[in-house]
C-alpha cells in the first residue's frame, strides 16, 4: 500500500474547522458541532442506515454525537457470551467476564484510548468484519474490543456497546473508551477524513461521558506499537482540541482486578 501524504497540523485543525478556512468544506449527513466539521467520503451503496444512540441528556450537549454506522449495516455478529476469554457475564467469581456497566455512565469511563487496527483490507467494511472476527476467534473475547472504529472514508462504525466494559487495552478495560482508526499507521498515515471523524467522535465522549484524559494504547502498554508513528502525534492534537489531558494518570483503577488478555493491536507484531 502506498504511504499517503503526511498531514500538517494545520491542514488538520482547518479541515476540524479549529481554525478557519477561506474554502468551503464537505458536510456529512448535514452536521455541524460547535465548529467541528466532519469530512467525509461518499458511503459504499450498502451503507444507507446511519444510526445515533447517545441518550439526550437534560441540556443540550454541546458536542452531539455523530452519526455512527450500526452493527446491523456493517453485519456484526451478536456477542458470544461464552466466549473463551470472558466466559458468561460479569459477576464476583468472574471478574473478566461480559460487564454491561450499571453505574451511571457517565461516573464510569475517565479516559479514551486510541488504537490503530494494525492491518487494512481492500476497504472499510472488509476490515472491521476482520477485526471482530479477529477478536472472537483468534482472541476469544465475546465482540469487537472497541467501542467504536473509525474509517478511512470517515464514517464511523459501531463497536462493542459503549455501555459495556471492553477489551481493548490490557489490565485498563474497566473505565476506558476504546476508538481503533482502520489501519496500519506504522506503514501508511491516517487520512484527513479519519482525523477529523476522531475528533468529533471523542469531542462528543469527553463531554457526553465527562472524560478527562486522553491516551493512545501505548501509553497504557509500552510493549504495543499501536496506535502506530503515523498517528501517534496527533494525539497531541486531539487533547488540545478537546480540552483532555494527555497520559494515564486519569485512570482509576477498579476495586476488582479486570484486565482483557491481550489486544488485536499486538498479533501482527514480530
């Protein structure tokens, strides 16, 4: 795959509309956020049902959630509640296990994580049904570790429930939002469309769910090279842009030990 060309910081705060530009910018599905603008490509035909499912809260956010492509649209599998490396719900004796959180949400999650896929297949679809079918069945998790994934055309795709505990990040799971940009970002850059979808997507989780810091995985994991050189920087970004502090130092750690086994960043490391 040929690398694409590297994107400055200020091309990408001008395509978020940070900063401003003399030129118009493509608007997708009509939505504009506070400023935020998301540049999207058009949608593959099979691709028609954009679905939103952030509960309204009393005022109105600032920052409303994007349109997010559903699991029924992309064709997800249902979770596997037996799945090896959960095995059945979250309980006292099975602390690993499928945790649907019954906090109030927005008491639950302090960080968001980035992530990079690791791989690319011939497009977006093809690549998010390989990450959940690399995760049920090399990883034995129940569903896709993520809450959501992002493409390169820009859509966003919907992952494991954001209500849910996932399995993203080892021994950080419980309280962090897992986002994976499709991609292998130690080979290839991630594109503007993708960048400006993240910021939206996580400018709407740092209000909706009162985050306070940012993370790539590494981070967390210095074993990982995820979520890759190419997209490491704009991390950077991100946090400025969002108002979010950069590092683990916001994560607080459950009263139970609940780590995920390992991630589908690392299977395609040497």
């Amino acid at each position: 795959m040929n690398r694409k060309k590297k994107i400055s910081r200020r091309k990408f705060l001008i395509g978020a509309g940070i900063l401003g530009s003399g030129t118009a910018a493509c608007i997708c599905a009509g939505t504009t956020t506070a400023g935020i603008v998301w540049l999207s490509q058009q949608s593959s035909p099979e691709l028609t049902t954009l679905v939103s499912s952030s509960p309204i809260p009393t005022q109105a956010p600032r920052f409303p959630m994007p349109p997010v492509v559903s699991r029924a649209s992309w064709g997800a599998l249902p979770p596997d509640y037996a799945a090896r490396n959960e095995n059945g719900f979250y309980s006292d004796s099975n602390v690993e296990g499928w945790r649907i959180y019954d906090e109030e949400i927005d008491s639950v999650y302090q960080t968001v994580i980035i992530h990079h896929a690791a791989f690319y297949e011939d497009n977006d679809i093809n690549t998010v049904l390989e990450v959940q079918s690399t995760h049920r069945n090399r990883r034995g998790w129940a569903d896709v570790g993520y809450h959501f994934m992002v493409g390169q055309n820009g859509l966003i795709y919907e992952g494991r429930d954001w209500h849910v505990r996932g399995t993203h990040v080892e021994t950080f799971n419980t309280g962090s939002l897992g986002i994976c940009l499709l991609g292998n970002f130690m080979t290839q850059s991630p594109t503007e469309a993708q960048l400006n979808s993240t910021l939206t997507l996580v400018n709407w989780a740092s209000e909706r769910l009162k985050l306070s810091h940012i993370a790539s995985h590494r981070h967390f994991n210095p074993q990982t090279q995820c979520p890759g050189d190419n997209l490491f920087p704009y991390i950077e970004q991100f946090a400025r842009a969002s108002g979010l502090t950069i590092g683990i130092e916001g994560y607080i750690p459950p009263t139970e030990s609940a780590s995920c086994f390992c991630c589908a960043c690392h299977y395609s490391f040497a």
